[in-house]
C-alpha cells in the first residue's frame, strides 16, 4: 500500500468497494488497520500466537460481514468488537505461551506520528510492568481508551459492555495501573529494566 494518508472519505470508499467484492479494496482497508488490530490483540492476550490467530479470524469475519456495515460509522470500533469476540472465543479454547508487552509497544501504527511514538517508548517499559498485573478486562478497557484512543461510547460498542461497566472498569483499571506504577517506582522493582519477575 502506498504512503498516503487513510483519510475517512478514502475509507468509505474503500467500504463501498469491498461490499460490492472487491477483495484489493478490502487488503487496503487491512493493510491500514492490521497493525493496530495485532497491538491490540497483543496487549490484551500477551501471547504472540492468539494474537495472530485472533486477528486472522477477526479479518475473515470482517470479510464475511462487510455488507452488513453501515457506511458512515467508524471501522476501527466495529473491528475492535469483532476481535474482541475472537480473543474472547480463543481464550476459551486453548492457552499458547506468553510474550512480553516490549512485541506490541514495537509493533508500529500507520496513524501515529513520530513525535507521539518517541513519547510513547519514553513511557513503555513503566506502562508494560504495570500491564502484567492487571485482569484482562483491565487490559482490555486500557488499551482501547489510551491506546487506542477510543470513547467510552466506542469501547462500549467495541465490547458489548454497558457505557456504565466500561467507566467502572476504566476507573479501577486506571486506579490499579496507578498503583503498580507507583509500587514499581517506590520499590525499585527488576521489572524497570524489563526482567520478569
């Protein structure tokens, strides 16, 4: 795919395309998303082979649905919702072994700038030590609010939860990311220099 900017117009095209067929139309629209997709799946499962696997089902189901998006409304939550199904649906199926977070802070996405990434790696090793000891509820509703920079509207449809659980699990995520990162900082954890524990 070309360098140019994913603008929403281009998108929309690139929609109406797909739900006529057209199957290049469909690898543009992937080719924009599937990093973030890949991130997302990392961050929430911490295990490089659901990730894969759930992206990879998550975009044969997009493919399959297409027609049944409504034109107009945002991707990303639509696809967020679908992955999220997936990780849910793999979890229940099998364990794979685990990866550290350093993957998915590597992993890059086409919408971020390079001012954001530089202030992104500052603040990654404090951010990946506190991830590991959160629920993955708690993941989940992080990733998509700061990662992903979703609404809480947004994450609410991108996981079927009501917008009241999702600010409740925001709230005691948030105040439980707080809490690893201030005990890391007062004990001078391992975990700073990206050891397990």
């Amino acid at each position: 795919m070309a360098e140019d900017i994913f603008t929403a117009s281009i998108e929309r095209e690139a929609i109406l395309r797909c739900q006529q067929g057209d199957r290049e139309a469909f690898r543009r629209v992937l080719d924009f998303h599937g990093d973030h997709l890949y991130r997302t799946a990392l961050l929430i499962t911490r295990d490089a082979g659901r990730a894969e696997e759930a992206v990879q089902e998550t975009l044969i189901r997009a493919w399959k649905k297409i027609r049944t998006f409504k034109v107009g409304r945002p991707l990303r939550p639509w696809l967020n919702r679908m992955l999220i199904n997936c990780i849910s649906n793999l979890s229940s199926r099998k364990q794979l072994s685990r990866v550290s977070e350093e993957m998915a802070f590597g992993v890059s996405d086409p919408g971020v700038g390079p001012e954001q990434s530089a202030l992104n790696s500052e603040t990654s090793i404090m951010l990946q030590v506190a991830l590991r000891t959160l629920s993955v509820e708690h993941r989940t509703v992080l990733v998509l609010r700061f990662f992903n920079d979703l609404s809480v509207p947004e994450i609410a449809k991108s996981t079927g939860w009501r917008e009241g659980t999702v600010k409740s699990r925001l709230h005691r995520a948030t105040a439980a990311l707080r809490d690893a990162v201030a005990a890391s900082e007062s004990t001078g954890s391992p975990l700073l220099s990206g050891e397990e524990a």
